[in-house]
C-alpha cells in the first residue's frame, strides 16, 4: 500500500470509531430521555410555576 492509500485506511477506522460512538452516546442520551424524561419534565414545569 501506498502511504496515501494507509492515511484514507487509517481515517475511515477513525471515523468509524468516530460514528460507533456517537451511536452509543444518542442510545444512552434516548435511553436517560425516557427514563427520567417526565421527572425532567415535572421540575421543569413546578421551577416555571415557582418563578
């Protein structure tokens, strides 16, 4: 392989890596979302009615 050829290699593994883990960070961040969504939402909603 030429050294160009190892430089797209190596950028396509990273931004594989890049992509896996923004999968698992908008998983993770949906999977808070609906557990704790509607306690979120009832802080939300007596902080507005406070102030």
């Amino acid at each position: 392989m030429t050294v160009s050829c190892l430089i797209m290699f190596d950028l396509a593994a990273g931004d594989a890596l890049v992509l896996r883990e923004a999968r698992l960070a908008v998983a993770f961040s949906e999977a808070l979302a609906a557990r704790f969504g509607a306690a979120l939402d009832e802080v939300t909603v007596a902080d507005a009615s406070a102030g």
